[in-house]
C-alpha cells in the first residue's frame, strides 16, 4: 500500500493546501507506525530477538529511507529529509 500510494503523482487527499499536507503528514506516521507495529509482532512471534521493537523500528525507518528515494524518481513528487523523518 505505501509503495502503491507513492507512485501516485500530484497525490491530494483535501482541495485545500495546508489541510491537505496535515492529512498526508498523519497519514504517514499512521502507516509506518502501524508498519512497525506488524512487524515488532511478526518478529516477537516468529525469531529468537531480544527487542523484536528495535528491529522493526530500525527496518520501519530502513523502509521510509527507500520510499523518499522512490517518491524522488515519480513525477509529480518529491523526496525529501523532513518526509522521511515524518515518516
């Protein structure tokens, strides 16, 4: 789903500017936390490692890496430093 709505270019979810960028910034934290939280829980489920959190916020945030890289190649849209630490 993430990569799906990256490659969306001009992508709105409000007609206005600074709603709209609320929106999406929400969005954002919203589906990577929940990211993070799948995978903190096949980890605990499913490996032997101590802190199956660290692991899938380090793999949360590995993955927020690569979707600015990919929103920097689809037209219409940027990458960016502040995207992905809101990521």
């Amino acid at each position: 789903m993430i990569f799906v709505l990256s490659a969306q270019p001009n992508l709105r979810f409000v007609p206005d500017e600074g709603l709209d960028f609320v929106v999406r910034k929400l969005g954002h934290m919203g589906v990577f936390g929940i990211l993070a939280l799948l995978v903190s829980s096949a980890l605990a489920n499913t490996s032997s490692f101590r802190r199956p959190w660290a692991w899938a916020l380090a793999l949360a945030l590995l993955y927020a890496v690569t979707d600015q890289l990919h929103q920097g190649l689809v037209v219409g849209r940027h990458r960016s430093i502040v995207g992905g630490a809101i990521d």
